[in-house]
C-alpha cells in the first residue's frame, strides 16, 4: 500500500472574513470555530485517516513561521511545508505537493484539503477519505461532494452521473448558480456541494495535469526543480512559478479527465468563507445570537458580536453582525455579508494596512503591539517567547528605550551584553547594533519607545538572525 499524505492547502486572504482575517494572518490560522486554529484543526483530522503519513502544507511564505509554529504547538513534524512565493490557485499548488510526495514515496496517494474547512464529523470524513483512496488506488481522481441541505447560492455544484455508488461519476462542474436554479438542484438529489476537496494519487494527478494543462505542470516542476530548503521550509523559486498562469484544480483537470469521481459526504461542512457561515458553524445562545469576548446584549436576537479587546454592547439589534478589533470594527447586515469583500477593497485603494495586518502583530520570536504612537514616536509591547530572539540589527534613524515589565531579557547594544530584569530598562542609540533575547522559560514581555525622524519596520539592517531573515523587513 502506497503512503498517504494530507496536503494542506493554506493560501488565500479570507477577505470576508475582515477585520479578523487579514493578507498576513488570514482565517486558517485563525481560532474560530475551536480552541485550535483552523489548520490545526485540518492538520488533526486528516491525521486520522488511515496510514496517514506526515502532511505536506502549502503556504504563502510570509505566513510560514506561524504555520510551522501551529504544527509544532500540536507536535506535529510535517513531511514538508513547501512556501509559495506568489498565489497561483489550486491546479500548480497540488503539483508541487504531488511533486514533493513523489520524492518521498514514487505511489504516493494525496489527500488534498484545503486549511480553512469546518468539518464537524471528522470520523465521518476519515471514513469517506479511507474509501477514496482505495478508488484512487485504481487510478480515479476523487473528489468530495457535500450533501447539499439547502440551496446556498456561494458553492459551486457538482452533478453526479449514473451509478451504483459509493462514488458516481462526475457529470458536469456547476459554478455557483441562482437562488431558483440552486432549489431545483437541492430537490433533485443529483447535485451536491462543491467541497474542494481531493484524493487521488500524486502520479496519476501529474499525468493529468501534463495531458490538460501542460504548461502548469512544466512551470511547476521547474519552480520546484530550482527549489531551495530554508530551514524547515521548501523555498519554490519565485522567477520559475510566477511564469505559472493562475488556475484551479477543477479547471485545469477534474473537469476534462474522464476519470473524476464524486463521493458524497455528509459531515457538517462548511467552508466558512463570510460572516453569516460563520455564524452558522457555531452554537447559538436562546435569543439566537453567538456572543464572543467581553459582549454585553440588550434585546438583541440571531446576531454575531465578537470582542477582541474591549467590551462590546448592542441593544435593539436583530440579523447582524458586530465584529471588535484593536484597530477596527465592522457593522453589517448578516444578508449583506458578502460585501465586506468590497469594503476591503476600499480600503486597499485608499492605502490602509488594516487589510493586511492587524495591531499586533506576529514573527517567529514572538510578536509586537502598537500601543500608541506620534509626532517622532511609537510605543509598543514585545512578547518574546522562550529561547526567542530578535536578529542582531541596527536602525538608521530611530532611537530605543526598552524597559521590561516581565521576564528577564538578555540585552546586546554595540560591545556590550548583559540582562536586563524586571523594571529595568536600557536605551539604544541611533546607529548601534542591538538585539534583544529571552534566556528564559517564562514569556519576556518589554514595552519599547522608539523615537525619531522616520520609526517605519523598513528602517533595519539585519546583521544575524535564527529565522533566516537576514536583509529583509519581516
């Protein structure tokens, strides 16, 4: 029997799902709908599955630290996290999995989902993946069709052909249709959800994808031939994949081999992809509303309300979704979700870093608040894990005062080093080489005022780092 390898899909922005999900830590890596995020969620349901091997996780390389993070938090050692250096849709991010599997196993079978699902019956779904890769043993590619159980205009539909089942063949891909076209597919029986979801074997994918769409495949095998390990991570090169066009699996093969297959699941899917899916996913109190965070309610039914740092309240409120973060708020219909879309996009015209990161925010060594800033100065809070440490750096134009508030830090400034205890403090002047790292085994957390002519992340030479960082801004 061939190995089985998760492949986790972990692109994407989840724009809809602003002010939470944000371009540098979108929805997956997220804690939504459980105390683990959402990829770490996937992560332990595909692990379930039958002779499954390490997953292989494909990500965007800027969130690769907190991936890799994420992982380890669940002591999970992945057979590879392979960084895509620009977005390229589904088809050419399963080829550079099913190339990485190839190199770990020639018959590798791939069990593709992507990280920002919602299954609520993950035994159900390991028994249904258990019964794909068996087909997919005899050369079909699989893919998961929802139980449709009610006529959502958001998914695509797949239409299944003749058959005795367990799987049917797949007799037409369906974008998402109207309301009265999505009735007529529901009270049918022969449509189901388009769940993105895949098991086939790598080889047999590969060859597909080199009948159909032979260009992805060339693309991909190039930026993975000049592939570099960087730590724990394949860096795909960027100059071969961004010459890749853009496209999703069902486009470039499941939709022309005469060999896809559907297999029904019912599981409590959801792909989460707005606010009022959301919503749906979670446990509701007896008016109907799903409260978070530190939310009072007055008269408020079959509402959202989130609260990230302050206390929220609503009085009178029915239908709606309220979401609190430490930088924005959002205010919306729950049947006017979808356009938050739009408001992200606004604000992406207009500049704003709101789309793409949130107030604190996250590095391999721990991650950093912004507390307050001005004319010629910001203060922010550092949370530096254990054995974390910031790269050995110089600023051009701001000066530093660190005082630590808890832990104990050890302190680099020019020739000196030494530690720093609680309520102690230390200053940095402009031009000196510094670094700052947590010796201990508590988190080490400083509240630092940076002051002068330009306070900007760019403002820094990076002379050593542990996360290989050296040169850049992250």
């Amino acid at each position: 029997m061939s190995a089985v390898f998760p492949v986790i899909l972990s692109g994407g922005a989840g724009t809809r799902l602003w002010p939470l999900s944000r371009e540098m830590y979108p929805k997956q890596l997220l804690a939504l709908t459980s105390r683990y995020s959402m990829l770490q969620d996937t992560a332990l349901r595909l692990s379930g599955i039958a002779g499954a091997a390490a997953p292989i996780v494909v990500c965007n390389e800027a969130h690769r630290f907190t991936v890799a993070e994420q992982l380890r938090a669940l002591s999970i050692e992945p057979s590879g996290i392979l960084l895509e250096p620009i977005g390229r849709n589904t088809a050419p991010a399963v080829a550079l999995a099913a190339l990485h599997a190839q190199g770990l196993d020639a018959d590798a079978t791939l069990v593709v989902a992507p990280a920002d699902h919602v299954i609520r019956d993950s035994r159900v779904f390991q028994q249904a993946a258990d019964v794909a890769a068996d087909l997919a043993q005899s050369g079909k590619l699989v893919t998961f069709g929802i139980v449709a159980h009610a006529p959502e205009t958001g998914y695509g539909y797949i239409r299944r052909g003749d058959g005795a089942g367990p799987a049917y063949p797949v007799a037409q891909f369906i974008e998402k249709p109207p309301l009265e076209v999505a009735v007529q597919f529901v009270a049918s029986g022969d449509y189901f959800w388009n769940s993105g979801m895949f098991v086939f074997k790598a080889a047999r994918y590969l060859a597909e994808l080199a009948e159909f769409a032979p260009d992805i495949l060339a693309a991909s095998a190039a930026a993975f031939k000049a592939a570099k390990a960087d730590l724990d991570f394949v860096r795909i090169d960027r100059a071969a994949f961004q010459t890749c066009r853009s496209e999703s699996i069902d486009y470039a093969v499941m939709e022309k081999t005469k060999d896809a297959v559907v297999l029904p699941l019912d599981a409590g899917w959801s792909d989460v992809g707005s606010w009022s899916s959301l919503f749906d996913a979670l446990p509701s109190d007896e008016d109907g509303n799903v409260l978070q965070g530190d939310v009072l309610v007055h008269d408020t039914h079959d509402c959202f309300v989130h609260s990230t740092s302050r206390l929220v309240t609503a009085v009178g409120m029915d239908d709606h979704i309220i979401v609190e973060t430490k930088d924005a708020v959002l205010v919306a219909p729950k049947d006017r979700v979808q356009d938050v879309k739009e408001l992200v996009n606004q604000l992406k015209k207009a500049g704003r870093s709101e789309t793409a990161w949130h107030r604190e925010v996250f590095r391999p060594w721990g991650s950093y608040d912004s507390v307050d800033d001005g004319d010629r100065f910001q203060v922010k809070r550092l949370s530096l894990k254990p054995g974390g440490a910031l790269s050995l750096q110089m600023h051009h134009h701001r000066a530093e005062h660190w005082i630590v508030v808890q832990g104990t830090a050890k302190v680099t400034c020019g020739e000196k080093t030494f530690l720093l205890s609680e309520n102690e403090s230390t200053y940095v002047p402009i031009g000196a080489t510094h670094r700052i790292e947590n010796p201990g085994k508590v988190p080490l957390h400083i509240i630092e005022v940076r002051s002068g002519t330009y306070l900007g992340e760019d403002d820094i030479v990076r002379y050593e780092d542990h996360y290989g960082r050296e040169g850049t801004s992250n």
